[in-house]
C-alpha cells in the first residue's frame, strides 16, 4: 500500500504510514500534528480510504463510511481551486475542486443530520447534486453554465452555514451512533483543528477515544496539540508533519496546477483566490510603522478598512504572521528590547484570540494599542 498522494509533499510520512500499513500496525485513534498546507488532509484521507479499502475514491470522497468534521477556511480553498479550474479547464483541475468540495460536504455526512442545521443539509444536497451534473466533454457554453450553477449553489451554501470552531458536542453524538452501526470494513471520521473546539466537546471525543469500537478509526488533525487536553493527547499514536519543503512546495504546483510558486502552498492558494498579498504587506508595514514606529494612533476608520480587507478571505492569521516576522527580524537584527517584548505581547494576544475564539476585529484593536505602549 502506498500513499502516492502524500507522497508527492510529505516523501517520509508517507513512507512510515503506508510500511506500518502493510504490516497492520495502524492504531485505531492517531492523530496528525503540523502546520497549515502540510498536506495533514491529506495523508489522513488517503490513509482512511486505505483502511477501507477504498483508495480508488480519493478525488470523488463518494465513500458512505466516511465522516471528515473540519472548520477549515474553505471559502480561501475553494475560491482559489474554483479560479484555476475556470482557466484551465481540465479533468485534472476539476478533480481537485471536487475533492475540497467533498471534504466540506463530508461535515453534512446523512449520519450527522440530527445535529445539522436543515438549511444547510438541503444547501449541501443542492451543491452535491451540481457535482454530478459536471461532464469531461463539455463545451464551452455548458462549461459556463456548470461553472454558474456551482457559485450559485456554493454560495447558497456559505450563506447557511454558522461560522462555528470545530465540531459539536451533539455531532460527537451522531458520531457515536454512526461507528455504532454496523460495516465489514470499518469506519473512518476524520476531525480537523480539534484544538479550535470546546472543552466540552473535547471531552465528548475523549469518550470515544476510551472506548474504541470494533473497525473504528479517528484520525484526528491539529496544529497547536498545546491546546488540547492530554487524556486526548494520551490515547493517540501522534505523527508530526513539518512544513513542506519549499522544492516540494514548487515541483508539487508546477505539477499540480502547471503555474510557478515562489512561496508556502498556503500563499499560492492565497493569490490564485485573488488576495492582494502585496497590498497586505503594505498594510502591515504602514501598521508598523504607525503603531510601533511612530506610536500613532490610528484611526477608527483605518482599522476598519484593515478589518474589512483582511475579512474579505480570513487572512488575519497571515496578517499576525508577516507583523510577527517584522518584529522578529528587529529583535534579532537590530537587538531592539521593545521589539522583543512586542513580539511577546504579539504572540500573546494572537494565541488568546485563538484559544478563546475572539472577534478578529478586536484582536487589531489590542494589537494596535499594545504596540503603542510597548
């Protein structure tokens, strides 16, 4: 067995999961640690598939025993894989817009209809139907009729999911019941971003995870395993996946998408979504400047000019990121002690926003203010 996806960015991880494969070792509950765009989806869908010896439904996902909860920035993904389709229109570009589609769709599994919002279940039949309707052969005329079915359904869908972090205590509940039922090859569900999730919902996985079922399996996907509880952590074989190499990064795009990358995966999907990456460096070096710099402070308008471009895909981590490395560079170039208590504050206040699921717009706020009186 050989995970070839994962292959293609993570050479060892793939290699350590699919020998442990072949020789029957793959714990029941594991869980995948490792920055955002380490391909940790990934491996943890080609190694569920695997185990249900489902492996030819990779790009489709159309495999019933599958469950995948995740509160990742879908909107940023499919945006950009929407845009690279649209240019290029091939088979190849639309097997990838299909799998992160399926993957959202995945979090509206039948087995989780109790505990699903019914706007959102039929949004989600509506937007798997427009799926099915996608032909290789199409013309021109139809290609766009297609490409305008899926923004409207796709859309509707946004429009009826509640922004929420992780998964809930009630979709744990379903979970349960879903491994509950019986299957001759098993049972994958997948959480991403677990640490994003309530205590309460925490301890509701941790039940499942004390008393595994029978052809069960939970792989369970983070980022920060600080912020999750060690009876969690205890009962989970962990893999940590390190950020893909920048070689990697750039031969798996040319490949992937035919276009060069000059940066993280995460910044290409960014751009091919149509952020203005250099307009947000901008905003981040006049934020500097003002904020740290010159300790001005800035305008109410100003902030929320900064809140709403940085709304528009979510990109206030990316923000924190390019302000951290600004700091992080004068701290160590320029041995300046404001910035390096700056960079604590920094650090700080985004973690709390994290952990505590803050608004992002007062999160600026703090910043802001923090800077001035560093």
């Amino acid at each position: 067995m050989r995970l070839s996806n994962l292959e293609k960015t993570q050479p060892y991880m793939a290699s350590r999961i699919s020998e442990e494969l072949e020789n029957n070792k793959v714990p029941q509950s594991i869980m995948f640690l490792g920055p955002k765009f380490s391909s940790r989806m990934t491996g943890a869908i080609e190694l569920g598939l695997n185990l249900l010896n489902e492996s030819n439904h990779f790009q489709d996902l159309d495999v019933s025993d599958l469950i995948i909860l995740s509160s990742r920035n879908f909107a940023l993904r499919l945006k950009a894989l929407r845009n690279l389709f649209s240019a290029s229109r091939n088979k190849r570009s639309w097997d990838l817009l299909l799998r992160e589609t399926r993957i959202m769709l995945l979090s509206c599994h039948p087995a989780l209809s109790n505990s699903s919002d019914k706007d959102l279940f039929k949004a989600a039949a509506e937007l798997s139907d427009v799926l099915l309707t996608y032909q290789d052969d199409m013309d021109d005329k139809t290609f766009d009729k297609f490409l305008s079915s899926y923004d409207k359904a796709l859309a509707s869908f946004f429009s009826s999911s509640k922004k929420k972090s992780g998964f809930t205590i009630d979709q744990i509940r379903d979970v349960q019941a879903f491994l509950q039922l019986e299957s001759e090859r098993g049972k994958v569900v997948i959480f991403e971003n677990i640490e994003d999730v309530t205590v309460g919902a925490m301890n509701s996985l941790l039940k499942l995870l004390e008393e595994p079922m029978p052809g069960a399996h939970l792989i369970l996907i983070s980022q920060d395993q600080s912020r999750i509880l060690d009876t969690i952590l205890s009962r989970v074989r962990k893999y940590e996946f390190n950020e893909i190499d920048s070689n990697l990064t750039s031969n798996f795009v040319i490949n992937t998408f035919f276009k060069q990358a000059d940066s993280s995966l995460e910044e290409f999907f960014y751009v091919q979504a149509g952020f203005d990456n250099n307009q947000l460096i901008k905003i981040v070096n006049s934020f500097f400047e003002k904020a740290f710099v010159k300790r001005e402070k800035d305008s109410y308008d100003n902030l929320n000019t900064i809140n709403a471009f940085l709304d528009e895909f979510d990109t206030y981590p990316l923000f924190v990121k390019y302000l951290y490395e600004k700091f992080e560079k004068k701290a160590l170039l320029d041995r300046d002690v404001r910035a390096m208590k700056a960079l604590k504050s920094l650090s700080n206040i985004f973690n709390d926003s994290t952990i505590y699921n803050q608004n992002k717009k007062i999160m600026i706020d703090r910043i802001e203010r923090s800077l001035r009186n560093e």
